[in-house]
C-alpha cells in the first residue's frame, strides 16, 4: 500500500496506466475507492493519480481543522513527491472545490481541469432541498470547510482548458450550480448528462469516462 509524505504525514495513493497524469479527486467523505468504475478505463490513456484525502481511509488522521486550500495543497504536494510537475486534474462534487483551489493556486501544475457536480460555493450555491444531517455526521471536519468555501469572484481567474459536467437529475448539487460555474470560467464547456444524478460518474460510467477521455485527449 503506497503512501506518500504529504505536509507531515502519510497520504495514500495508487497509480495505474501511462501517459500524462491525470489526479482524480473524490466526492465528500469518500476516498480512492469511489473511482472503481473509472480507473481502469482512463488508465488506458492517462497515468491516473487517485488517493485518499486526510482522514480518510488508509490515510493519516492528522488533528486540526480542514480547509479546501489545505486539501488542494496536499494535492500538490502528493505531485510533487512523485515527481509529477503538472497533471490534469478532475474532482467530483466536494472534490469539485479542491479541484478548483488547485487550478487557482497552481495553475502552472495544472494541465486540464474537469469539475463535475460541484459548484463555486458561496451565498450563490444552488441548494438542495434535502436534508444534509447525515452527510455531515460522516466527516464535519470536511463540512465545515465545505461550507466556508466560495470560489465566484476567484473563477474567472482559471485559465486552464476546463470541462464541467453534470447529470440533470442531480438531488445534490442541483445541476444550475453546473451551468452557473461555466458560465463563471473562461471558455469552460459545460456537459449535462440527461438522467444523471448525483453519481452519474458511476450510474453511467461509460458515458462520463468517454466525454472525460475526449476532452481530455
């Protein structure tokens, strides 16, 4: 089981496939485990970097509160301990936020950039009108830095080929968050997979690999 030091301690990670790296950064509570259906797909175009977060899984549980900065600079600090200087970089919902963190402060680490069922945060976050008790009972160290997050007013800034997805049935991260983080980033596309819900990377998994690998290329 690979581990790397990461802002003093163990992250862990796992590497399949050749070619350009491309970082797969998992949803809210959840580690490398979520991108089953994903990995063996893009390994066969991209040398794909998945890990668990801190706190998460096999990872360390270092004390202190969590920010999304802090999260996107494990991200990079993981690159760099495997001598990776610049990788494309696809977060899901949660991961949507460090996703974008990292394309901001570290653009020139940053290839392509895929945000998927995410949003930018803020008092102009599309809410759901489900009830999120549960979800934050799972990691509130994460919750809190979900909820402190708010990306609108530093978007615009990304200047990396970026590619938003999302699935229209989304009970989550309602989809408008979707089109209105597009329309936020410089020349972004925006890819809406009719039926999808929350994990339309998973429910449809050859689709969202598909679109991913073309953009990609």
């Amino acid at each position: 089981m690979p581990k790397a030091s990461v802002n003093g301690f163990k992250l862990h990670y796992e590497i399949e496939g050749e070619g350009e790296a491309l970082v797969l950064i998992p949803g809210f509570a959840s580690g490398l485990s979520i991108w089953t259906r994903q990995t063996p797909a893009l390994s066969h175009h991209f040398r794909v970097v998945s890990f668990d977060p801190r706190g998460i899984d096999a990872s360390d549980k270092p004390d202190g509160p969590q920010s999304i900065g802090l999260l996107a600079d494990d991200v990079a600090r993981l690159l760099l301990a495997l001598h990776i200087p610049r990788a494309h970089i696809l977060g899901v919902s949660f991961g949507g936020f460090v996703a974008q963190e990292f394309a901001l402060k570290y653009p020139l680490m940053t290839r392509k950039l895929v945000l998927c069922c995410t949003s930018f945060g803020g008092p102009n976050h599309v809410k759901t009108d489900m009830d999120l008790t549960l979800i934050r009972e799972l990691n509130s160290n994460q919750f809190d830095a979900a909820v402190a997050f708010d990306a609108e007013s530093k978007v615009e800034r990304i200047r990396s080929e970026t590619l938003v997805l999302s699935g229209d049935q989304d009970n989550i991260v309602p989809v408008q968050n979707s089109r209105n983080l597009a329309a936020r980033i410089p020349g972004a596309k925006l890819s809406i997979v009719e039926g999808g819900g929350h994990t339309f990377f998973i429910e449809r998994a050859e689709e969202f690999n598909q679109l991913v690998t073309e953009f990609l290329g």
